[in-house]
C-alpha cells in the first residue's frame, strides 16, 4: 500500500492558520486534500497533526473531505 501524508498544523508563528486561509471561497488545505485524492499513485491520503485542540479544524476538515488522519505530539 503507498500513501501521501499531508503535514499540517495551525500553529504556525510567521502566518497563523495559514492552511485555513481561503483561495476563491476554500480553505488551502482543502484544495490539497483534493489534489492529493486525485493521485493515482498512492492508495491512502492521511493529514498529519498535532494533538493540539487548535489542530481539531483539520481534522474536521479531512473527515469531511473524506480523508484519514492521524494526530501525534507536536
């Protein structure tokens, strides 16, 4: 099986919740997510996060978007 991760975190110091920004209406990160769903070369996409609570809207994100995630330590 190969996989795409995605990392990602809210966290961010130079520009905060930067993968929450919205290009024509959608959050960045989401315009990911479906790109990656595209691959033909992966079979599974997961979003990688902290455990960080901040970090809960991407998890949001990915099970909406129909994407598996995993939540580590920062």
């Amino acid at each position: 099986m190969k996989a795409i991760f995605i990392t990602v975190r809210t966290g961010s110091k130079r520009l905060p919740n930067k993968a929450l920004l919205k290009i024509n209406g959608k959050e960045t990160i989401v315009h990911l997510m479906e790109r990656m769903k595209k691959s033909h070369r992966a079979d599974i996409v997961v979003l990688c996060t902290s455990t960080n609570k901040n970090d809960n809207i991407l998890c949001d994100l990915a099970e909406e978007n129909g994407i598996h995630y995993f939540r580590g330590s920062e």
